[in-house]
C-alpha cells in the first residue's frame, strides 16, 4: 500500500510540516521548488469569497440569457413557421439563424 496520506496537508500548503521534519512527503523535497510543494489544481485554482462566487455566478447567469434567449426564439419562429405555411403564400418568412437574426433586428430592433 504505502505510507498514509495526510489528506488536510495536500488541500492546505499552509499546513504542512517544514520540509525538513520527518513527516515531510518525498513529494516537496523532490521537485525542487522553495517551500511546500502545491499540486497543479491549487496553483491554478484559488478559493474565492462566497460574496464573489455569488457576483460571478449570476453575471454569468446574465450573460447567457441574454445570448441565448434571441436565438431560442428564433428556433421557435422558425419551427412554427413550418406548421403554418400555406401552399398559397410566398414560402417561408424565416431561412436560417443568420437571416433570422438579421430580420429580427431590422425589424424588431434589439
């Protein structure tokens, strides 16, 4: 199996023993780097305040109404445009996204 983990040690770099005790894992004094050793997520991930988990989360949440609420209703024109076309009419009113998004601007603005 191998010697035990200390799980709180790998999570917080603040808790571990002085890489000269003992206790020290042959990860830390192996790599070559000053100080404790951090794995690849905690160099890259920090922990933020919950009031800036809070900010970030509905200002994405924001953001993706806003990008995809116009082409959902786009995709909904564009399925009930062929339930609703009649052999005498010209064809459809709406061709694609693109066109749909164009039409839909010019002439619903945004």
């Amino acid at each position: 199996m191998g010697p035990p983990v200390d799980r709180a040690a790998q999570c917080n770099p603040e808790a571990r023993p002085p890489s000269g005790s003992s206790s020290s894992s042959s990860n830390s004094s192996s790599s070559g780097t000053s100080g404790p050793a951090m794995s690849k997520y905690q160099q890259y991930h920090t922990v933020r305040p919950l009031w800036q988990q809070l900010c970030l989360g509905g200002a994405s949440a924001g953001i993706s109404v806003i990008v995809t609420n116009p082409m959902d209703v786009i995709k909904c024109r564009l399925q009930l445009q062929m339930q609703q076309v009649e052999p005498s009419s010209s064809g459809p009113h709406y061709r694609g996204m693109v066109q749909g998004v164009q039409l839909m601007l010019r002439s619903e603005g945004w």
